[in-house]
C-alpha cells in the first residue's frame, strides 16, 4: 500500500516564519462579536491567506484551528501544526478529527485530538495528502487521499478505523472524489467531475454523488449536469436538506452561491440571491446556518471572511457571530454531540475479485425521442480503464436479449464502461463515465442513462432467465453463477 508508506516526521517550521498574529496568545481577545450565549462553542479555522483552488493550496502561509465560546477569547487549538483545517466533531462532542501539516513541507494527514486541542494523536500515515475527513458509525473515519505529481494530483475516497489500521479506498474511477459529508442515511456525500474522467486541467463540472462506506451504490445525487458549476462544501440539514456552495465553471473564487437540494425535490434552487457569496455553511440550529462571509471594510479595498448565521427559512445572513481584525475565519462547526448515521451491513466479498451489472433495458435513454433508443440492440461491448497506464482495454462484448436487458460479469473494484452496438456492430450508444462494482456487488440500471424520474417496468428481465447466467468479461469464472 504506497499510499500509506510511513514517512519520517519533518521538523516544525519555526513561528517565525508565519504572521505572527496566527501563532499570538490565545488569550488575546481580537473578537468584535461572540458566538450567542446558549449555543455550543465553535471550531474554525483561521488563516491569513485563504485561497480559492486545489485542497492542498487553500492555506499557503498556514492556518489553525480555534475554539470560539461565548465570552472568551478564541483558544488555539493547534499551536504545534503548520496548518489545521477540515474540522469534524465526534459523534458524543467530546473529539475533533481534522487535517494537519505540522510543517510546511510535511504532506498532510488525518488526525484526532480532544475538545480542548489536548492529546493530538495521527491517524494515517499517507505518502501523498489525505484531507477532509469524517466521521463513521463503529469506529470508522472516511478521507480524502491525494496521489500523483503536484500539478496533476489524483484523488479518492479511503477508509480506515480510527486507529488508522485496515486503510482502503472506496472509489477506483477517475474523477478526483472528495468527501463532503457522511448523511443520517448512512451513505457518505462526496463531489466529483462529471462525467467520471481524467482531469483535462481544465474547470469540470462537478457533481454530488452518494455512496455507502464500503464503496457500493456510487450514483448522483441529483443528475445536473445540463447546468454545468463546480459544487462544493456540502452539508446535510436536519429535514434531509442539502446545502452547498455553487461556482460557475469559468470563476475562481473563494465563495459562491449557496444553493440547496430539499428532501424529495428533483433539482436544487438558490438559497442566497445574485451576487451574495458565501462558503462553508454548516448547521447551526434546524432553521440556520453557520457559513463565513467576505465582508469589506469602510475605505478599503480588501476583504476579510467573517462568520454569520444564515436562515434557512428566510434565505438571508443575519447576525455577524464572529469577525477576527486580523485572520480570515472559515469552516465553523458546533462543537455539540449529534447523532451518529445509519449503519449499513456489507455483503461484498472480497476474495471474489467479480463485480456484476444488471441492465434492466438498454434502449431506456434520455435525450432521444420518447426517451427510447431507435433500432435494435445486439451486444455490450465493455471497456476497461488500466491504472498503471490509463489506457482503455477491450474485455469483450456481451448479448443485449431483445427486452434491452443485459447481465455481466467484471473484474472488480476496476473502472469500465459499456458501448451498445447493433446487429452491425455499429456503435448506437456510448457510455462516457467509468464506473465500477466491487466484489460481490451486483449493480443496476434501469437503462442507457435513463430518465431519474421514470421507474422500470415491473418485469423480470431476459438477461436474468439465463441458466449460464452473467456473461463474464475480462474473468475467468463468474463464481457462483453457474459460469
């Protein structure tokens, strides 16, 4: 496991070298506003600079995390780090996980401290960056793991115990994967590019996508990519609610428009009017956000990110809770206990090295007239993405039954995609996103990029009624299945 190599410990960066109003007394009171008596303390990070782009450049001159209570002075909370950020409170309120760099060149890593910023304890030991981390059920966290040069990094989703040990990735695909959130619903929220393709260095739309801890069911959580934006910093409400920053594909900027995606709505809708930016909300109350607000002064020309609350209900900020004259604060979170989300029991198989895909009906896409493919299906052909080269291999085609319908069998935890082909072998219909399906999954669709709205029809599919069973791809034996 390369990722994890252990690396030898760099020396600290001396304070010297960093403003020193990030390493000043915590005792020094710089707050002109607290966060409201009766409310739980925050935890924010604190930088001089904070930059829009890759995750790793956010905080080039540093950052730390502070502990901001009613009444007091913000309490540094990781005075021996370079730079602290991503912070996460544990499920009985008494941990935070976070991402640090205890020196400019150290790569950052995943670690876990108590409340008061005592008993700093490293998590993962990652060659490459590992940022933005979460909570899971049991013991469990989820990160976000960088490989690849400095210009060009590769990111996925890994998962370890909170120990560090039995650290895997989750996602195989292209697409640079990022963890959000973890949702009540058990499944964890991550943003990607969409299609699922190698970064071109270029802005891609990105989309929200769910998925469970030990990597099944990836799929979008709303399909909007015919409004192309970069989504970002997203967190669940206490109604089920989703609330993210939305970027324009062609600008780069620290915040953006709040945008959210209520329980059972079929796209999301503004939250904050034109022209109002805005980043890192987070709950603070059932009907408010805590979300960090650029703000200029009187006779200057610069702004500072301060911390207000939001409303939900009547989508505008409202009181300023904490503004430091100095450092930009971002990425508040209440320090109170909550709910851990649903457990979800896996059934994958590790030893069987098969993943499955079930097509329900083929000709089902959208975007074509009727919703509904014109001619007639004869064959799958199915395309694999190597990791060492990343260059697309042929693993063979597959029968198409006349219902549309296909089953097939995979190499696992690889990404693939399919093209139909006609009697001719003509291509009809392309797939562009690499996906995958892990040992023992069996994945389905209902058709070519179908409708998300439309439900199959109740049958039971051709492709199923087949006493070979999946025909198997790029496999030597589909197990279990006869094959």
């Amino acid at each position: 496991m390369g990722l994890f190599a252990r690396i030898p410990k760099a020396m600290l960066v001396s304070a010297l070298s960093l403003p020193l109003s990030l390493f000043s007394s915590s005792s020094r009171n710089t707050s002109t506003a607290d966060p409201a008596q009766g409310q739980p303390d925050l935890v924010a990070v604190q930088a001089p600079v904070v930059m829009p782009g890759p995750l790793t450049q956010r905080f080039p001159q540093g950052s730390r995390l502070v502990r901001l209570a009613a009444g007091h002075a913000p309490r540094n909370l990781t005075p021996d780090f370079f730079a602290a950020a991503d912070p996460r409170i544990s499920f009985n309120g008494q941990l935070v996980l976070f991402a640090g760099k205890k020196s400019a060149d150290a790569p950052w890593q995943i670690w876990e401290m108590d409340a008061d910023g005592s008993h700093p304890r490293e998590i993962t030991r990652c060659s490459g960056d590992c940022l933005k981390p979460a909570y899971l059920p049991r013991g469990e966290i989820v990160f976000t793991a960088l490989a690849g040069n400095s210009v060009k990094p590769k990111s996925q989703v890994w998962v370890s115990k909170i120990n560090g040990s039995d650290a895997h990735p989750i996602t195989f695909g292209p697409g640079d994967f990022q963890v959000e959130t973890v949702l009540q619903n058990g499944t964890i929220l991550v943003t990607a590019r969409s299609p699922l393709l190698p970064s071109s260095g270029k802005p891609a739309d990105r989309e929200l996508y769910t998925m469970r801890p030990d990597g099944t069911g990836l799929a979008t959580l709303r399909c909007d990519h015919e409004h192309p934006a970069i989504r970002s910093q997203a967190e669940e409400l206490a109604d089920g609610s989703v609330v993210f920053v939305k970027n324009p594909l062609e600008k780069a900027s620290l915040g953006g428009e709040l945008a959210w995606i209520r329980r059972g709505a079929s796209h999301n809708a503004p939250l904050t009017s034109s022209g109002i930016t805005a980043m890192s909300p987070q709950p603070l109350t059932a009907a408010s956000l805590v979300a960090a607000r650029a703000e200029t002064a009187t006779g200057s020309t610069s702004s500072k990110l301060a911390l207000y609350s939001f409303d939900t209900e009547r989508g505008k900020f409202g009181a300023l809770i904490y503004r430091d004259p100095e450092l930009p604060s971002v990425a508040a979170v209440p320090m109170a206990a909550h709910e851990p989300p649903r457990w979800y029991w896996s059934t994958l198989n590790p030893q069987l090295q098969i993943g499955y895909f079930i097509c329900l009906n083929g000709y089902l896409a959208q975007g074509v007239p009727q919703g509904r493919l014109a001619g007639t299906l004869a064959r799958v052909r199915v395309l694999m993405l190597d990791p060492e080269t990343q260059r697309e291999l042929d693993l063979g085609q597959a029968p198409v039954e006349r219902d549309g319908s296909f089953y097939i069998a995979v190499p696992s935890d690889t990404p693939v995609r399919f093209e139909l082909l006609d009697d001719a072998g003509h291509v009809v219909r392309v797939q562009r996103s690499w996906i995958w399906s892990c040992s023992g999954e069996e994945r389905g669709c209902v058709g070519c990029h179908e409708d998300r709205a439309r439900a199959p029809e109740n049958r039971w599919p051709l492709a199923l009624r087949r006493l070979e069973g999946p025909a198997g791809l790029g496999v030597e034996k589909a197990v279990g299945t006869g094959q």
